[in-house]
C-alpha cells in the first residue's frame, strides 16, 4: 500500500529569538514529508492568531511547497499536531 502523499513524519522544532518571535516567527521546522527530507520551514502565527508555515524561498520563488490548498491545510495540520500547537480562535 502506499503512503499517504502529504504524510508527516520526524518533525523537528528549532525556536526563533524572542525578537523575531514578536513579530510572528516562533521558529523553525524541518520535517520528512513522504520520502523528502524538508528543512527551512518557517512557522508564523499571525496577528489574529492563524498558525502558518512559511516554506523556504531563496530568490523569491519556494523549492518546497505544497501543491493546492488541501496538501498545505493536510501538512499544516500535521505539523501542528505534531509541535502540541493549537491555533487560536478568530
């Protein structure tokens, strides 16, 4: 049987200084995301307290990302689970 394609597994967390947690960057994430290896994931809460993942882009242009919107709320979700994070209730 294969895997589920946006199937989450060894989530690592490495937290962002205290400046830049103040201004949304709580830190950053590296995860095995099917057979990939995936590191440089920003995790942003916003203003309203929306729980993000910011995927890595040098250039301006990701070289991860997920592919539609159900693979990022299917990783995100995850991801979250996987930190003991809850988003906030806007």
């Amino acid at each position: 049987m294969r895997p589920h394609p946006h199937q989450v597994a060894h989530v690592h967390f490495a937290p962002a200084s205290p400046d830049d947690e103040a201004r949304g960057l709580l830190g950053f994430v590296s995860l095995q995301l099917g057979s990939l290896f995936v590191g440089g994931v920003a995790l942003r809460r916003s203003r309203q307290g929306r729980l993000w993942l910011s995927w890595p882009a040098p250039r301006g242009f990701p070289l991860v990302r997920p592919l539609d919107e159900r693979a990022r709320r299917s990783i995100e979700a995850q991801v979250f689970a996987a930190l003991g994070l809850q988003e906030a209730r806007t």
